[in-house]
C-alpha cells in the first residue's frame, strides 16, 4: 500500500522521473542538453520538441536535476517563447551558467524579423524564476547563424560566447554576461581545424565542389577548459547525419586544431546531435540526444548521457552509445 501511494505521489507531483537508463527523462522530449554543475547537484537544461511536429517548431526549454545521475527532479518550463518579447518560434538549444550568485541562461530563437537571435534570462536561482535580462536579443545580426550559444568563464574571469551554425562565432562577455565588448569575430574553418571546410550553402558552388566534407563544423558548440586545455566539441557531419566531433586549443579564441569524431555512426535515430561534456563527482560525463523514445526520430529527441574517461593526454576516446 505505501508503495501504490508513493507511486501516486510521484505521478500526481511529476516530479520525479527515475530513470537510469538512456534517455534519462522519458515523460516528454529534452533536446540539445546542456549540463550545469552546482552545489554537488547536476543540472541539465534542455528543449522542448512537440510530438507529431515535422520540424523543429519548439516553444519552450526545461530543466532537470539530479544528485547521483540516477534519479532526476523534474523542474518544469522556467522559460518559453513568451519570456522573450522579441521572440515568436524556434526555441533552439541553450546553456546556462551561474556568475557571482546569478544564473545566466543563454538561449537562440526566431525573432519576430525572421531571423535567429541569441538572449539571455537570469535568475537568483538555477531553476527559475528567470527573466529576460534586455527585453531584447544580446546578438542579433540579422542572420540564420546565430543559433547554439555555449558559454564559458575562464580562471582569469573572462568570460566567452561560441555560437554559430555553419558559421562559427564568439565575443568576449562583459562581467555583468549581458553585454559584450569588441566586435562579434568569425572563426575561420579549415581542414586543419575542424576536420572539413565549412559547410556549403546553396550559394557556395565553389565550396561544394570540393571533396573534404567528411567532417566539418555544423552546429551545436560546446566550449569548456581542462588542464589548461581549451575544447570545442560540436555537430559535424558524418555522410548523412551529425556526429559530435571535436577540436582543441591552447588559447580561448583558437587557433583550433581538430581532434577527431567523439561519437559517430551510431543509430541515434535523430539526424541532429547535440552534446555538452561536464564533470561531476569526480566522473567525465558526455551528454547528448537521441531520437529513441518509442515513436520518435529527429523531431522527438530525448535527453542521453554516457559516462567516460579522458585519455592520459587529456583527448576524448570514441564513445559508445548505450541504453544504460
Ligand atoms: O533543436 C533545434 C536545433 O537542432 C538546435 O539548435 C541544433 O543544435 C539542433 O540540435
């Protein structure tokens, strides 16, 4: 009897998923998970995608928790398209970060000028409430591009925005994470550094005769620090569908030299992929999305993660998807 009246607590609450295995949340979609360590608790912040939708028509983000990467909290929808004025489709992926107490949550969407735009709401706490720190887009270009934001604050307090789809862009933030100073700077792409040459758009015939396309940067950058090392792992393509692939640097702003393909040619069922890599607890975790909950594919994508180990000299070994 206890145990049918927990279970109906936990139904009526929702606030608990207890999922070990992959995906983690299995009670709606949590695409482009973007992990966030504080005070020994694990949180992920993550999309929205609407089941029965053939796009990704997304309206909302969402965030979860956890203390042991075994059971997590439930912690609702603390923002959606209607936090954000300028905002009126496409709630793409996003990251969030604590800064002297505050929480900055950068996310991209569609602007009400048909375009994307990166913005960012804060909060006092990491689950909300959040606002929206401008009541206008932090970059806004006028472009397609500016999608993906992953932040990142270095040991000398600097802190830096990546971003970009095809394109791969960042700025220096100012300490208050919602202003930049110095101009918006284009990292250039080459073989060297991320494995192919840019993208091709429709307009770049030049670029699409060329053969070196195994691997290049799309989307979905994921910048961190360790051991003095700078990493940027991203989207890159592999034949028909993403892959996460990485580069490394000595300096935050690159040169970035290509590393290789962290996960590939894995039936994800989802032809994006979009990963964050964190420590917690003394374990390296790679968090990414799959499109394998019953029913869904590349418009229903759910929240994995995988536990791994860096190699002695600090690269990523090939990781295997599992259910577990
Ligand atoms: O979820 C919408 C878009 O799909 C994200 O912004 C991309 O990274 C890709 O995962």
């Amino acid at each position: 009897l206890k145990l049918k009246s927990l279970l109906s607590s936990l139904i009526l609450t929702n606030a608990i998923c207890l999922f070990a295995q992959n995906p983690i949340i299995q009670t709606h979609f949590s695409p482009d998970p973007a992990p966030m360590v504080y005070k020994d608790k694990m949180y992920v912040y993550t999309g929205d995608d609407i089941p029965g939708y053939d796009f990704y028509y997304m309206t909302k983000w969402r965030v979860h928790s956890s203390e042991d990467m075994v059971n997590w909290t439930d912690h609702g929808v603390p923002i959606s398209l209607e936090s954000f004025s300028w905002a009126r489709d496409r709630a793409w992926a996003s990251q969030c970060i604590q800064r002297n107490g505050k929480f900055y949550w950068y996310i991209c969407a569609q602007t009400v000028n048909n375009d994307m735009a990166i913005g960012v709401a804060v909060s006092d706490t990491p689950t909300g409430s959040f606002k929206d720190a401008l009541g206008k887009p932090l970059i806004t270009t006028g472009s397609w591009d500016n999608i993906d934001p992953t932040v990142f604050i270095d040991e000398d307090g600097q802190a830096y925005l990546y971003w970009g789809n095809s394109h791969l862009f960042y700025v220096k933030l100012n300490k208050d994470m919602i202003s930049f100073e110095g101009k918006i700077t284009e990292i250039p792409q080459s073989v060297e550094s991320f494995g192919g040459l840019r993208r091709p758009g429709k307009s770049d015939e030049v670029l699409q005769k060329q053969e070196k396309f195994e691997d290049v940067f799309v989307e979905g950058p994921w910048f961190y620090k360790r051991n003095k090392q700078y990493y940027l792992m991203y989207a890159g393509m592999t034949g028909r569908t993403e892959c996460l692939s990485y580069s490394t640097s000595s300096s935050p702003t690159g040169p970035w030299k290509y590393q290789g393909k962290i996960m590939t040619d894995q039936p994800t069922n989802s032809f994006t992929n979009h990963g964050g890599i964190i420590d917690f607890k003394g374990k390296s975790y790679l968090f990414y999305h799959t499109g394998l909950l019953p029913g869904a594919g590349s418009y229903g994508r759910s929240t994995a993660i995988e536990e791994f180990k860096y190699n002695s000299d600090g690269s990523i070994p090939k990781i295997v998807m599992t259910k577990e």
